[in-house]
C-alpha cells in the first residue's frame, strides 16, 4: 500500500518504492522548503500532475549525467562557435520555470503546476533552486531549472523555443558544474532526448551514495550569484575522459 504523508511524516525509505510505476514512493506531504531539501537529500523528488495529490519517486535506476567526462556533440560545439546567443546564471528564474510550465505539444498538459512553480520560486529565493538562461539578444529562447544542496544539482525541467537551445542549456550547466566539481547531474528519469545527450543510469543505491556524500559538500559562495557565462568556452571545451 502506497503510504500517504501528512505534513509532519517523515519519507519512507527509498529501497521501499514501487517496481510499477517504477520509483513511486509515497503520496501527499507538502512542498514546503524543509521538505523539498529532505527529499532531494535523499534522492527523492515531486512529480504528479493537476487535480493529484502530491507523489514522490526515487526511481531505479537514476538517470544521470557524469559531469567530468562530459562532452557535447560535435554538431552543438559547431553551432555555438557561430552562435551570438548569450547565456545568464540565475537572471530570470521565474521566467525558466514559467516556460518549462508552458504545454507543449508532444505532452499531453503539464505537470509544473501553480503550486510548483510557487514552492520553486520560494526555493529559488532562499538560495536552493538555480536556472541556465540562454537569450537571442533580449529574448529568452532556453532554459533549464533545478536544485543544488552541497555538490548535489538535481535537474528539474528545462525548455527551448528555438532549435538548439535546450542542449546549449544543459550543456552550459553541466560545463558549469564541472568547474565546481559536481560529480554529477541528475536528470531522475530516462527519456530518448536525454539519451541523444549523453545521460546514463546507475543503480540508486548508487545514487544514494553520491546522494549522501555530495550534499555535505562545501561550495565557493560565488557559486550561484547572477551573472553571465562564457558559451562558447563553456560549450566547446574538450574534455579527455579519465
């Protein structure tokens, strides 16, 4: 039986999720800031659409991306070379998270819904959730949102209203990460676009582990202050995997 939360219980543990759906944990709860940083320390995250109670999952396997050997296709690193595009940490969040909001026409409705772009936005302000914006001169045309505990970044949703911009994105906050030495990116459940991207999953009880050492982790205060990033250099950096 899935157990139901109330705003005072804890998470069960995540060995107890369901086989099918795969990773579904427990319903209810809340999305309160003391309980999205819980779940995302321990490897769980909200996902459930409108008119549902709130369903949490920690599925197995996880899909991640392996920050440190990283490297863009060459077509991607071709076109940022001649992009004039430009890329921003952290300057139009709400603008992020409204968009990857937005329906999209190979999904049938959303499930960023109202409640969860408020509690985002309220996680974004004490200092937990960030955002990758990619502009066509003053237009936003990419993103990609999500949650950072420690050295944990745990990738939520991202969007792209031109051919491209999604993977100049997620490639920019993966580059971005490596230089903070985030091991990896979470990115919870495989899809086909996340595959053509380079993503691969490992066991959770793996993932816990990386879970449990990266959100005790230090950063450099300067991490997430708004600001603007290099594309190119980011982007088109070639890494040599260890």
């Amino acid at each position: 039986m899935l157990p139901f939360l109330t705003k005072e219980s804890p998470f069960p543990p995540v060995e107890s999720a369901l086989n099918e759906p795969d990773g579904l944990l427990a319903a209810g709860g809340d999305l309160s800031i003391g309980r999205l940083i819980s779940a995302y320390s321990n490897g769980i995250f909200p996902w459930y659409s409108e008119g549902e109670p709130i369903l949490w999952w920690s599925p197995n396997p996880r899909t991640i991306f392996e920050v440190e050997n990283y490297n863009p296709s060459k077509s991607l690193c071709r076109f940022t070379k001649k992009s004039t595009w430009k890329v921003t940490l952290n300057q139009a969040f709400e603008e992020v998270i409204q968009a990857c909001a937005e329906p999209r026409s190979d999904l049938d409705g959303t499930w960023i819904t109202d409640d969860i772009v408020e509690a985002y936005n309220q996680l974004h302000k004490k200092g937990y959730a960030h955002s990758i914006e990619v502009w066509q001169d003053s237009r936003l045309i990419g993103g990609i949102y999500g949650v950072a505990i420690g050295k944990l970044f745990c990738g939520e949703s991202m969007f792209s209203r031109e051919s491209q911009a999604s993977k100049v994105a997620i490639s920019c906050l993966i580059r971005y990460l490596d230089g903070f030495n985030f091991p990896i990116l979470d990115a919870q459940i495989k899809n086909p676009h996340l595959t053509t991207l380079g993503s691969k999953q490992i066991e959770r009880k793996d993932f816990i582990k990386i879970v449990n050492l990266q959100i005790c982790q230090s950063n450099d205060e300067t991490i997430w202050q708004a600001k603007k990033l290099n594309m190119k250099e980011l982007v088109t950096r070639i890494v040599i995997e260890k």
